[in-house]
C-alpha cells in the first residue's frame, strides 16, 4: 500500500466571532484515542472522527493491555497527518503547539531569539496544560524520546528531532500517567505514531510563502517501503529549512511605543512625539549615550547626556548641559530633569534614545535548518516471534541574530574621559565616572547531531487457550550539540575602563596632586601603560595604543569599534553538550481467565534506564571572562532508574439495565532512582457505557517527575538583573506594607532610595543534588460522551484538575529579596542569607544589592483545572462528504504559589495564556477534490486585574494615564484545496485569510513582548501566508 502524503493551508479572521456556529459547536474534535503500534493503521478519514472505532488487538495510549474495543477509560486527542497537512501545518512543532490542550499557555519555539529556554537557543518543546515541557512526556511509537539541545539545562524533549513527514498520527492523552510510563508525565503524554507497511515510494514537497515575506519555509522528504509476507522496511529523508523573520520586516515589531492613554477608553493617546520623526516615540532598550555618576571635586554633572554639537556649557533644559553633550535624563539637584515641569520632562525624553534602527535586523523568528534520515523496520523470525527495530539521525542548525547593550563603567583617570574634570577644589565640573552605553552585535548558532536507535522483540503465546502477548525492547539515544557565540572579554574591558585601577584593586594606588595643588585619584601605571591596567590582563599582555576609547560618538551612536579596538576586546568561543539515554524494557500482557462481564486484562513489566549529561561550556565562559554575560561551570551528571509496573483491566458489569457495560482500569508503578531514592505512583479509572449511546469516564491518579539532571548538576551559572527588578526598598516610602518600610530603613535605606545609576545584581543559579525530591501530583478527569444513534455525530466533555506539589523551581531573585524585607523575623529570615547587599558607605556600589544565589529547590505548588469540548459531525451527501469538527478548551481556575504560605497568584486569563481557546474545521469530499476550512480562536486576556486597583492606570511623566494591558478575542482563518491525480496530490491554501495582525499593548502591559506584541505563541506573527504541497507516489 502506497502512503501518500499530501499538503494543507490555514486561514484566519477575527471578525467573525459573533457566528452563531462558532460561538456554539466551536470546540474540540475526536475525543478517540488511537492504536499505540505503527503497524495497525486505519483508513485515516474515518478513525480521525470517531470517538468510538473498533480496531483489532491494539494497544491504547495511556494503557499497556491491548484491547478488541476502542473505549478509552482517558481522555486522548488524535491529530492524523492528513489534518495537519490540510491545516498547512508542515512542522511537527507547528502542529503540537497549536492543539488546544497546548494552546492556553505560551510555547518554546523559534521566536524567542534572546531568552534564555530550557534546552538552550533553537529549542522547541511542548507543554500541555501550561505546567510546563518538562512535566509532558513525548513518545515516539509508545517509547520514550531522549532529550536533545545545549548548554547545561537539556531535559526537554526537542521536537526538532521528530520529521512531520515520518508521522502517521500523534495521539495527545490529556491525563496523568505516570502508572504507565513514569517520570514526567505528569501533565500528559504525547505519542507520536510513524509511518509504516509503506510498498512503495513518495517524494513531497511543501513550502509556506507569506505575502509579506520573511520566515517561509521549505520541506523536502522522501520515502521508500517495502513490505512482504514476513516483514517490512521503510527508509525516510526529510529536510526543512525556515527562513529568518527580522523584526524589520513587520510593523508591529519595529517601533515599541509606551502606548499610553489620556482616557479610559483608550482613545487619545499620551505618548511623546519624537521630533525627528514627527511619530510617537519608540521606546525599548537604551543606548546613545553616555551616564556620568559624580566622584566629587567641582560641580556635579551626573545624569545621562547625548552627543550634541550645539551643545554649550550652561545650556540644556536645567543649564546643566556641556561643550558638546546635552542632558536628557537623570541629573542631580538644580540638574534634575525628574524635577522640573511635565512639558520639560515630555522634551527631554523625546530626545532620550531609547531605540535604534538597527533592532530591525534583529531575528524575531530564528532560522534553522534540518536533515533527518530514518529507517523502520520488522522481520518475522516464526509465525508468533517479530523482531524490529528504528533508526534516526538528525542534524538541527539554527542562530540568532540581535543586539546587546556595551556599558562598561569608565573612571575618572581615563585620560579620554570628557567628564573627568577636578576630583578636588571647586571647578567647572568635578571628576565623573562614566557609562558609555552602546549597541553591539549578539550573534549565537547551535549545530545539533542526534541518533536514536531502538531494537527489540515481540510476539505472542498461548497459555490455558488464550493469547499473551509480549514485547523486550532497547534503545539508546545521543544528541550531541556544539554552541558558540561572540563575546567581550570581561578583562581586556575592565583593563581599558581603568573603574579598578582607580579603586586601586591592582594595589598599583597612587594619589596625585595636579599642578594647582588639587588631588586627582589616579594610577601612573594604568595611565603610563597609555589606560591600560596591565595588571588586570589575563588573556593578553598588552592593550591597544591610547587604550580603548569608549567615548566616541562613532562607539557610542552606531557602536563601531576601530579594528584594533574591535579584535582586542571581542572574541568568539564554542561549547558542547551531550546527553545520553539508554533503557531496557519488557512487557507482557493478556487474559487471565473470565468473570461474568468478561475477561480480566493485565499487564505486567519492568523499564530500567540510565540518562547522562556532560555540558562544557568554552573556555572564558567557564572562567567568568565574559563580560556582561552569563558564566557557566562543567555540568555532568547521571542517574540510573530502576522500575516495575502492573495493570489490570476488570470488567464489573455488562448487559445488565443501566449498563451497557462498566470497566475498572487499575495501575501501578514502583521507580527507583539513584539520585533521590524510591517512589511508587498509582491510577484508577472506570469507563461507564450507560447504553450504546453514552458513556462516562473518570479516573483518578498520582503522577510524578524525578528532578531533571540539570536540576540536580546544573554548574554554578550567573547571570544579571536591574536592582529595580528585585529590590522592593527602591522608594519603600510609598509603600502600604509596614514590614517593608521597618526593615529597610533599620539598614540606613532612606525611603526614597531610586538606585539610580546603580549597576546590575549578580544572579547564581545552580543544581540540587542532595537535595531535591521528586514533585509528585495528583489528576482528576471526568468525561461525558454522546454518540446518537440517529445522526453520525459525536460530543465529549471533559473536566480536568491537576495539582503538582513540590514542584522543581527556583524562588526568583526578586522573590528571594522580597521575602526577606517583608519577613517578620527580619534580619534571620532564611532567604535573607541567599543574598548579598552593600552595606559599606565608602563603596561606589552602597546599598546595592550585589549577587543573589538562586539555585533549584522543592517551593511551589500549581493547580490548573478546566473543561475539553470534542465534538464531530459527518453527513454523506449523494454529491459528497461533509465532516465537521470542534475542539475547545477552557481554563476554570489556574493557581500558583511560590512558597507554602505564600499568596496564591491566578495565572488564568493573563496574557499568554487564555482561558480560552479552540479550532473548528469543516471538509467536504466529492471523488478526487477535497476542500477544507478551519478556523482558530483564542479568547481575550488581561493583566490589569493583576496590579493595584484601577489596574489599568497609573503615571506617566508627571500625569495620569491608562494603559493597554489587555488583549481582544483572536481568530485566524484557513481554507485549502486538495486534487488527487492517480500517484500525484496537489494542494494549496491559504493560512490568515484576513491577515489579523497580532494585537498590540502598552510597554507597561506586564506582557513580555516584541515590539508592542505580546510574546505568546498563540498569535500568527508571520500574517496571511500562501501554502503549497506536491506528493508523488511510485
């Protein structure tokens, strides 16, 4: 049998919310879960819309008994090739993130250039019910898929390994299950079904073209199958390549505006009109200028100044201004720009540089390209012994262009400096440290190897007259990533910025006096040297002549270096990651004898498996040498798990009134880990068929997840945060909460402490070993299903409830400081020791807080309960075939804590994760010619409940205004048509119909963005796309 594999579009509109079909039956399709093994395929139109299909001895996802009867006691979403093709999804990641039970919270794809994500740059993973991708576990045909990525936090399953073209189908079981298959399926289990018994060839083509450009993608694969009386064997090739999508290629990235409002209702706005443009202002990452901080002497010039020829000293906006430079934010006393009137203050920050051209070559969509090769196969060695096996290589390229922030903090002695000034006496200006803050080049890549082979044997015997069946499987995975990226050598910057030579850290100090007799803190070697501190030096022996000069306006407004300049501090360097899985597992199942409703089902097995990790980051990184970068430790570690698992299938009532029949699914699990010990996990379900027509399904278990290996041997990692994101004492005077205002003050903190100028806290994240215990979580699913008998339709409604406790997560530095200032028990609050505050009045950096150690522990506790809606309609027509589907999902309540005291946070409703949302499709079939229109919806968020009340208000240079902190109900629309020729399939469609654009909220939204959209997958960044798709069968 010929596999055919043709191609889809998908098109979207938001305007047609009020139909009365969507507003009704918009919701979730087949609730039908589908065979576990490859090789039982059925005719795809008819098993993908059935919530009740008869299949032949198959094994179930979310059980190990095979069964005659699909009945599923669990709630199982199917999403068949052909749907995903017809959609215009070409990308596995594509079609997982966009099925609802993943659609309500925001995933990891290739949009997120610049953050850091569990399994590294370039990673795309999946998590359902938003509990995140480590709590979901993938499958590949009923076995686990080891993780693939780089860096030191890989645990994730990175769906860039798995080829869309090799699957058949991904069964999505929306249910606990650890009983069944362990660690992390906690929030649910994803098993996705490949291609087999192919006889035959195919070649495909596909490629997505949005009309705007930018971020298209291409796949090529091919397959040859044969199949014969004792085996089969597929071999697959697949490529895919996406293009980059530059925030300079669409409007809603390229100039984040303060979106702030004049009224209410969000009608005037209040934003600053920059006067070069004549536009409102864009705002985002600063950059331009130069921040001076007085170090004493004559007049204080602090505050952030940009180069201006006109400039003149005693001019400005508060006189304040110097030959040359002109200020536009800060300043000190009399130079105040916060002090002085609304309009002045509108003035000045029209020309604060807040943005820059350049961001728009930044990659809002990452490109990558991908090959896979894969080989399937099954020989059968006697009638009741197979023995098969699967081969995959997969080799994922992907980089990430942006821009980055240079800041190096330059001291007085610089000879360079133009606000170095007098330290001493009384001059003009006094002596200043100064903070250039430039734009440079951030450029990461990944090259990421993976191999996954599984081996094994399966069969059947007969005992007593009836059939056991029985599977012994290996397999062993390795991804194997290599990393790099430019960086700043953190001591060639400092050796050129002389701040330590004036701190006399070199212990090089010298005091001098100038030829008026004033004192000039300076160092003759660091200025001897031509400022350079040699001593400083530990990855060169010389600085480039005259230094660096960090004050040229060629630096600072376009971040050019010279080319000595630009070879001496910038440098590039390369790490690898490689993770190893391996397991061994056995199963055997069948009947144990009758009881009056039928026979009892067991299962029986055992799983024992080793995971390794090993991260080596380069060189400098590993020695902290990277300047205003993250510095990261070895990572290595392993773990080996040792596990034993039963299930049993009991048939209580059958053919009795009120019972069509009743079912009782019961499991259990025993795991034991060398890292933290031993656990056990147990499920209970029950599958009520009332009379042919409905039927109720329930269970109850306990999940959990084993910390990951990152968690337990992630190095010693630091990174950077502004004070004002954690320190809750900056203006403590304001606020209501008297613990606060006691105990910061008790530390000399005057209540109008603003940081300003202050330089960022050093966050240190690490592992957990020793320490950490498993989460565990408890599921709770209830299921209503309707299948009339005198109309082919089918209705299923799920209610969900999950809670995972002692959840695996760090406290968050603005946490951990939080709780410590607001602690009665202040100062010997626990989370006070975890971080470091600078107490020493002589200091530059007084009252800031330094480092914060932010490792993994046991804290939080998450609950998320909600409704699924599956329905399915199918007409047969003399001219045709009509199938109607619906999926729906919505969020009842979603809580967290943080600490078990804590106050409980609603996540439900915010912007990234909606409480609703869901896709209705419609296809029609007449002979060769399939149409087909669907449409995807997410409902409306808002973050305003979540600040002080009026939420959506507040103060913006001195007057009141609203903000934008919410999101409209969205929808896209999709239409694609399809034209089988004998071995040849044609198709084409449309993605974003009506090319919605994704919505837009204010800079103070709380939303994460890019540009003035919020960074939520749930949104088409790309807008209306053209798809296309060629299959050739021979």
């Amino acid at each position: 049998m010929k596999s055919r594999w043709g191609c889809s579009m998908r098109i979207n509109r938001n305007r047609l919310l009020a139909s009365t079909f969507i507003a009704g039956a918009m919701v979730i399709a087949p609730a039908a879960a589908w065979a576990q093994e490859s090789g039982d395929q059925q005719n795809q139109t008819q098993t993908e819309d059935t919530v009740s299909t008869k299949v032949s001895d198959v094994v179930v996802t979310g059980s190990r008994i095979r069964r005659n009867e699909f009945t599923s006691s669990q709630p199982i979403q199917v999403i068949t090739s052909e749907q995903a093709t017809l959609e215009g999804l070409a990308d596995t990641t594509e079609i997982l993130q966009s099925s609802t039970a993943a659609n309500n919270a925001t995933q990891i794809n290739n949009f997120f250039t610049g953050f850091v994500t569990t399994g590294g740059p370039g990673v795309n993973t999946i998590s359902l019910r938003g509990l995140g991708e480590q709590r979901t576990l993938v499958l590949v045909n009923g076995r686990r898929v080891g993780p693939a990525g780089v860096r030191g936090s890989v645990g994730p399953t990175d769906l860039n390994t798995i080829p869309s073209s090799q699957i058949e189908r991904i069964e999505i079981l929306t249910d606990g299950a650890s009983s069944i298959y362990g660690s992390d399926a906690v929030a649910g289990v994803i098993n996705i079904i490949t291609k087999s018994n192919q006889d035959g060839g195919n070649v495909d083509v596909f490629t997505t073209q949005p009309f705007d450009g930018g971020g298209e993608d291409y796949r090529l694969s091919a397959s040859y199958g044969k199949t014969w009386d004792r085996g089969y064997l597929t071999l697959g090739a697949d490529y895919y390549e996406r293009k980059e999508l530059l925030f300079g290629d669409r409007d809603y990235f390229q100039c984040p505006q303060e979106r702030v409002f004049l009224d209410e209702n969000l009608l005037i706005r209040g934003d600053v009109v920059d006067p070069a443009t004549g536009t409102y202002k864009c705002t985002g990452t600063l950059n331009a200028i130069l921040r001076t901080q007085y170090a004493g002497g004559g007049a204080n010039r602090a505050g952030d100044y940009i180069f201006s020829p006109g400039a003149v000293a005693g001019g400005g906006y508060t006189g304040c201004d110097i030959n040359g430079f002109h200020l536009v934010a800060g300043g000190s006393g009399a130079c105040s720009i916060t002090a002085q009137p609304t309009d002045v203050r509108r003035a000045a920050t029209a020309e604060y540089p807040l943005h820059s051209d350049r961001y728009d070559s930044r990659t809002a969509i990452s490109p990558v390209k991908r090959t896979s090769v894969s080989l399937f196969g099954g020989y059968d060695l006697t009638p009741n012994i197979e023995m098969f096996g699967e081969l995959l290589y997969n080799k994922r390229e992907s980089e990430q262009r942006s821009w980055r922030q240079l800041f190096p903090t330059t001291a007085p002695i610089h000879t360079l400096n133009p606000f170095g000034g007098v330290c001493n006496g009384t001059s003009d200006i006094g002596c200043h440290f100064v903070t250039p803050v430039a734009l440079v080049n951030s450029n990461n890549d990944q090259e990421v190897e993976y191999w996954r082979g599984v081996g094994g044997f399966r069969g059947d015997f007969q005992v007593a007259g009836r059939t056991w069946d029985w599977e012994l499987s290996g397999q062993y995975s390795k991804s194997k990533g290599t990393y790099g990226g430019n960086f700043f050598y953190n001591d060639r910057v400092e050796a050129t910025a002389g701040y330590l030579a004036w701190f006399g850290a070199d212990l090089e100090y010298e005091e001098v006096l100038d030829s008026n007799g004033n004192v000039i803190y300076r160092d003759d070697d660091f200025i001897g040297a031509g400022n350079c501190d040699v001593f400083l030096l530990k990855t060169a022996t010389a600085c480039p002549t005259g230094g660096v000069n960090w004050y040229t306006k060629e630096l600072v407004e376009n971040g050019t270096l010279t080319p000595e300049e630009l070879a001496f501090l910038m440098g590039y360097e390369r790490g690898t990651t490689t993770y190893e899985h391996k397991y061994v597992e056995g199963v055997i199942s069948g009947e144990l004898f009758d009881l009056p409703a039928g026979p009892l089902g067991m299962a029986l097995g055992f799983h024992i498996r080793k995971e390794e990790i090993d991260d080596n980051p380069g060189e400098q990184q590993r020695n902290g040498n990277l300047w205003g970068s993250t510095a990261a430790g070895r990572t290595m570690g392993s773990d080996t798990i040792k596990e034993l698992f039963a299930e049993l299938e009991v048939p209580l009532l059958k053919n009795v009134p009120g019972f069509n029949s009743l079912d009782l699914n019961m499991s259990g699990r025993y795991s034991d880990y060398d890292s933290y010990g031993s656990n056990s996990t147990y499920k209970v379900g029950l599958n009520w068929s009332i009379t042919p027509s409905y039927r109720i399904r329930a269970s109850y278990g306990t999940s959990f997840r084993a910390p990951a290996l990152y968690e337990l041997y992630l190095a010693n990692q630091t990174s950077f945060l502004g004070q004002a994101n954690i320190d809750p004492c900056i203006n403590y005077g304001t606020s209501n909460n008297n613990e606060l205002k006691t105990n910061c003050a008790s530390q000399g903190i005057p209540d109008d402490y603003g940081a300003s100028g202050s330089s960022s806290a050093t966050i240190i994240t690490g592992g957990g070993v020793g320490v950490l215990n498993p989460e565990t979580a408890k599921a709770t699913t209830i299921g209503l299903i309707w299948t009339p008998s005198f109309i082919d339709m089918s209705i299923a409604l799920d209610y969900w409830k999950i809670q995972v406790n002692d959840q695996v997560d760090q406290f968050g530095a603005d946490n951990i400081v939080a709780g410590c200032y607001t602690s009665e028990n202040f100062p010997n609050e626990a989370l006070c020791s975890l971080f470091e505050r600078d107490l020493n009045v002589n200091s530059t950096t007084y009252l800031q807080i330094l480092r914060v150690n932010d490792s993994y522990v046991n804290i939080s506790e998450q609950q998320n309960e909600g409704l699924d809606l599956n329905i399915r309609y199918k007409k047969q027509f003399t001219f045709g075939d009509l199938t109607v589907n619906g999926r729906a999902s919505y969020i009842l309540d979603w809580t967290q804590k943080t600490f078990g005291d804590s106050v409980v946070t609603q996540l439900e409703s915010r912007i990234g994760r909606p409480e609703l949302n869901g896709q209705v499709s419609a296809r029609f079939d007449r002979g060769d010619w399939t149409g087909f229109y669907s449409v995807d919806f997410v409902g409306e968020t808002d973050n305003a409940p979540f600040y002080a009340t009026p939420g959506n208000q507040g103060t913006y240079l001195g007057e009141a205004v609203w903000y934008e902190r919410s999101t409209p109900f969205y929808m896209t629309h999709n239409f694609s048509v399809r034209r089988r020729l004998d071995d040849l399939t044609l198709q084409l469609g449309v993605r974003n119909i009506f090319n919605e654009n994704p919505p837009l909220v204010s800079v103070s939204s709380g939303a994460t963005r890019i540009g003035n959209t919020p960074l939520a997958s749930q949104y088409d960044w790309q807008g209306r796309s053209l798809t296309v798709s060629l299959s050739y069968d021979f």
